[in-house]
C-alpha cells in the first residue's frame, strides 16, 4: 500500500461546515485544509491526506441542499504541495503511478461537482495546493497572500496534479510557462497574490482583513447569477512561441542536464488540444523514478531542515547579544554588509577607512540602496529613516568602543588583516566578537598574535550578500563556544544559512571551485582549445560555465586564491602562468561584454602542446573533485558530504538536480567508495 510509504504523513485535514451566503444564495459546504499545526508546518498531501479530502467530498455529493462547496486554508496557508518526505520513499514506478492518480482522482472531483466549486487562497499556494485551486470552478485569492507558485521542475518534478494541464488553457501559455518553467529555473521565484490575480491565475482579490467575508460575498452573486465571469480562450495563442522561448531558457540555464523542465513543457504543448491527465501520470511516475529528482528532494531536505540545524553549532544559549556592528573598511563588501547588518539586526552600523571620500561612498552606497528599497516599497518612508540613521562612517577605530561584533572586509592579505585586528583590540572590549571575511586565509593564524584569540571567528559571506544564503562560520583553533554560538545566532538573525567549517585552506566553496577551475585552466594551459574545456562540463547544468566564473570573481582575485591553495597543497592546486598574464593584462576575463570570446584573451592562452577532448576534461575535473572531497572528509573539514552539498547548493549555486555534488559523483562512478549510502538521493533499493 503506497500509505505505508508515507508513515510519517502530517495528514492535512479536510474539516467541512455549512456557511450561509449572503442573501440568500444558499448553503456553501466550506472545507477548510488544516493539518492541526500553525503556518510554520504547511498545509501537505499525502495519500491519507488526499483520502481525507476525498470522504469529504463523499458526503458533500450525498448531499441535495448545497449551492456551492468552497475551500480554504488554516490561517495563512493555503496549501504547499505533496509530501516529499514520503516521494522521496517511493521505490516502484507503481507506485509512483498510483500517488499521480490518486491525487487526480481526488482534485479532479472538485470540478465535477453539480454545484459550483471555490477556492478561497488565503495564504502560500504552491505544487498541489495550487493544483487544487485551478480545479476549482471558481478562485479567489488574498492580495495579503505571500506565495504562489508551481516549483516542481526546481526539484526535477512536473506539476503532476493537474498543473500542467489546467493553468494554461486557464492563463495562457506564456503565463503558464513562466510558472511552470521559467520561475522554478530562475532559483524558485515566487510570485504573490495580486500578481498571480494580475496573470489571471484568480477571479477575484480581496483584502486579508476580510478575506473570506468578501469571498463569500463575491461567491453569493456568482451562484444567483449576478456576476459572471469571462475567461479567455487560449487556444488561439502563440504557443510555439511561449513553449520554444521556454525551451531556448532552460537549455541557457540546464544545458540539457535535467529532463523536469522539458517534460513540462512537452504536457503544456499537450494542454492545447485538452486536458490530458494520463500524460501528467506517467511524466510525474518517470520523473519520481529518475536519479534527478531524488537528488532534488535530498537538496530540498538539506536546505530546509540541515540548513536551520547545523552541525556542530555550540549551544544557542551561549551566544552574547549583539546591540552595535563595526565594520572595518568601506567597499562594495563592507557596504553590502553594513546595509544587511542594519536592516536585520536593526542595530548601529558603524564603517571604518583611512580615507574620507571612500568612508563617504561606502555610507552612500548604503543610503542609496536604502532609496531603492523605498522606492520599490519594500520599506517604508519611516524605517528607510531609520536605516540611514543606523549606518555611519568614521575614520578611526575607536567608534568601535561600544561594539559587541566586529568584522572586517579588507584586502585578502595576512598582514593587513593581522594588523588591522590589533588595531581594533585596541579599542573593543574583551567579550566583542571580532569576525574576518577571509575567503582562504587562515583564522587560527590571523588571530594568534592577539590577546584574546578565543573571539575571533571566520565569518565569510558570498557575494553578492543580501543575496547569496551561504555563510561559511569557520572555528579556529582558539574559538571558543561564545564566540561561535555569537556568530551563528548573529548568522541566523541575517536569515543566513550557516555551515559549520574547519580552518582549512579555502574552506569548503573556494576550495573546490578553485580545484574544479585549476583542472580546466590546466588542460587549456596544456593545449586544449578553451572553447572545447569551457564548455566540457555542460552536462551538469551549472549556473555558468569556468570562465564565465572567473569573470565574475574576477581573475585576480581567482589567482590570489589559487596561489594560496597551492602553497598549502602543491600536489593538488596549481598555479598557472597564462592566468597571471591575463591578471597582467588588466583584462576582466576571457569575454567581451557581448559574452564573445577576446581573442586578445585567449590568446595568452596559447602554446601547450597536448590538447584533451571534452570528455577527458570532464573526467579529470570530476575525479579531482571526488579525490579533493574525500580529502576534505577525512580532515573533518565539515562533519559530514550532506555539508559539502549545502555549501555548493547555497554558496555557488549548484542546482538542485546535482543534489551539491556528492550524489552526482556517487550516481556517476566518480566516488568510490560511494560517498552517500544507497537510498540517500538516490531510488531506494
């Protein structure tokens, strides 16, 4: 029975009461979906869940007296899809078939009713939930509600309940595709109530305060025919278009490497003709038996629940309050931290540079973003105020007196960053928490001339920062319990996701980029043409290709990091002379601003003798990264792969259907031993 495989279920509730319309349109059967906890544990389905709303409907069809059956969300959530602790459980494509049916079984009835059917989108509605609604004859929708969306080729699913089918004969296909493909491949977007009332994804938007007292006023005068709703027909849209668009960007962003998208949007070219609920059934049992989608649920897993755990991390009790920030220096970094620190630990931010006009600028730059926020309303007149008001420059250290967490965001050198730590000591107090924002140097030695080493903790952010989730907290070997529960409740407070790291060279993110761009740089210093090594490994779907990378970090700074990793293992991390002549060069990388190659670039590149094939190039960087992660392992550098992955995940973007990386190099063949056991992101056996 496939509801033993989901014996963990969290089983969602179909609790059914009689709502009198107002004015006597009648008797609505009101299903309100609530698994029994608050909105911090969305409303899923599961198969005793899907059962549950099926016996709702049971007696709701026995019944003669309704007008109408609606259905609504506990507060704030709707519904968020299936349960996919109990997917990733599945062992047979029977069983796989039988979860896609039974869900359909179960939605479809809610469009077959001889009343008319409405759904109330109170809150968050995405996967299934969603599916639910667009069953429904009729939908309304909060303009309070913070999430809609159809995220299941972010995880290597298709919309398997409906989705692919019903939103675009509904919307539209091009609005289908930008939920469906577009949003899930553009790191999960989101889109909230009123945008998707704008796509035409509701009927009909109300304000939170009474949402469900105007949703039931508006579903009244649909039932006695007052108001009658239009809905286009699609069926003379440029689907080609909207489908080959849709195509053209995944390949851009998967290359091919993950088959969830492309089948998604083979059902929606099927949506065309008719609903074709067979075709969803057997893309979602493929899908839940490929290897793709089960490192897209391990991924998922590790974002959601080892991302807000994480190993290691001392007792949050032990971490001292943080009432004042210090930032030493004002660049683009500091600047981007300064204005997170403000805005999520709404505390003074003070920056610190031996030069006015870059003090000026850097306190600029963060009033400046603060405009936009304003702008785009994400805050108002009187916290953009406020913002301004928390963020300050000063040109000596001594503003730092009262400051409980200090961290520095100056050049990658030992000595500045020795120096410049001596010089705060001079001015904190014993119990502040001094942080670096190294990417590669040492901890344990930038701290050991200080007179209290034990607060000094690495606390390396990914750039951009309000973006990038990652923050590598790495421990030193003098680090004490405070100083890092400080970090990672500090950490936490910056909605940041936390990875408890060894101070090893690199740490875990630049340590095996910069091996994965040293084998690239390597085979093209050796002859191979760059064209053919760029883009060797393709069929991995990463965010961007090695040179495309060092574009961005910038060749100098990918140099830096490179010569650093090779002074501490010269066996594995090479140095290339051809990269310090494009360093030299000035130039920012082998691509013009069109994204064409330079062939001036290039051309430094020339003169190795003993060019590989793509394939070989894609062979050596993968064993390096699987010799180079069992390393990593076998030094404790985190405590376990699950660790490795969620780094790669949040800080270098690797897409979900890699599962990080170790899954990936387990299902190839490039680990061996495997580095995960049989079963963990992989098909159970």
């Amino acid at each position: 029975m496939i509801e033993e495989l989901f014996a963990d279920e969290v089983v969602t509730k179909a609790v059914v009461r009689d709502v009198e319309l107002p004015g006597g349109a009648g008797t609505m059967a009101l299903i309100t979906l609530d698994n029994g906890f608050d909105h911090t544990k969305p409303n899923t389905f599961g198969p005793r869940g899907l059962t549950a709303l099926g016996e709702a409907l049971d007696a709701i069809e026995r019944r003669t007296d309704l007008a109408a059956v609606g259905v609504i969300g506990k507060p704030f959530i709707f519904a968020v899809g299936a349960d996919l602790k109990g997917a990733a459980l599945i062992r047979t494509r029977e069983q796989a078939l039988e979860i896609g049916r039974l869900g359909h079984a179960v939605f479809g009835r809610l469009g077959a009713l001889k009343v008319p059917s409405f759904a109330f989108v109170n809150g968050a509605a995405m996967g299934g939930g969603l599916e639910v609604a667009l069953h429904c004859t009729y939908r309304t929708i909060s303009s309070g509600v913070p999430a809609v969306a159809l995220p299941e080729c972010f995880l290597g699913l298709v919309p398997g309940w409906g989705g692919t089918q019903l939103l675009p004969r509904l919307v539209g296909p091009a609005a289908a595709v930008k939920l469906i493909v577009e949003n899930p491949l553009s790191q999960n977007r989101m889109i909230k109530g009123r945008h998707a009332f704008e796509l035409g994804v509701a009927d009909a938007m109300f304000e939170p305060a009474d949402f469900l007292e105007e949703s039931l006023r508006w579903a009244a005068k649909v039932v006695k025919g007052e108001i009658t709703v239009e809905r286009a027909d699609h069926t003379g849209d440029d689907w080609d278009k909207a489908i080959n668009d849709a195509r053209f960007l995944a390949d851009m962003k998967l290359r091919g490497a993950a088959p969830a998208p492309y089948r998604a949007l083979d059902l929606i070219a099927r949506a065309r003709t008719g609903v074709d609920f067979e075709a969803e059934d057997e893309a979602l049992a493929d899908l839940l038996m490929g290897e793709e989608l089960r490192a897209g649920l391990y991924a998922f897993d590790l974002v959601q629940r080892r991302a807000k755990k994480p190993a290691g991390a001392p007792d949050k009790a032990l971490a001292r309050k943080v009432t004042k920030v210090g930032i030493v220096g004002a660049g683009l970094m500091a600047s981007q931290m300064a204005l997170l620190f403000a805005r999520r630990l709404e505390v003074p931010v003070v920056l610190t540079d031996l030069d006015q006009a870059r003090l000026d600028k850097g306190v600029g730059y963060v009033h400046a973003e603060v405009d936009k926020l304003l702008a785009k309303k994400r805050v108002s007149a009187d916290q953009a105020n406020r913002l301004k008001s928390l963020v300050t420059g000063s040109l000596t250290k001594d503003a730092f007196a009262d400051a409980d967490f200090v961290i520095e965001a100056v050049f990658e050198d030992m000595a500045v960053k020795k120096k410049v730590f001596a010089e705060v000591e001079e001015h904190v107090s014993a119990e502040c928490v001094l942080a670096t924002n190294t990417s590669s140097l040492s901890v344990s030695q930038m701290g050991a001339d200080l007179r209290h080493p034990e607060r000094l903790v690495g606390f390396h952010f990914f750039n951009p920062v309000a973006v990038m989730p990652l923050l590598e907290i790495v421990r030193g070997d003098r680090t004490d319990d405070a100083t890092l529960a400080t970090a990672f409740a500090v950490g936490k407070t910056l909605k940041k996701s936390s990875v408890l790291v060894k101070d090893a060279p690199a740490f875990v993110v630049n340590r095996l980029l910069t091996r994965f761009m040293g084998e690239v740089i390597a085979a093209v210093d050796e002859g191979t043409p760059l064209e053919v090594a760029e883009h060797a490994l393709d069929d991995l779907g990463l965010p961007m290709t090695p040179f495309a990378l060092l574009q961005l970090v910038g060749p100098a700074v990918g140099h830096h990091v490179s010569e650093t990793l090779h002074a501490a293992f010269p066996g594995r991390f090479g140095v290339s002379e051809n990269m310090a002549k494009l360093v030299a060069s000035g130039k920012p990388g082998v691509y013009k601003p069109d994204f064409s190659l330079d062939p001036e670039a290039v051309a430094l590149f020339a003169g190795g003798d003993r060019p590989s094939t793509a394939e070989q190039v894609r062979r050596r960087v993968l064993e390096a990264l699987a010799e180079e992660i069992r390393i990593m392992l076998d030094e404790g550098v985190v405590a376990a792969p699950q660790d490795i992955d969620l780094c790669m995940i949040l800080g270098a973007g690797w897409p979900f259907h890699l599962g990080g990386i170790t899954p990936y190099l387990d299902r190839a063949g490039f680990s061996k031993p495997r580095f995960l056991e049989p079963g963990v992101a992989s098909v159970p056996a």
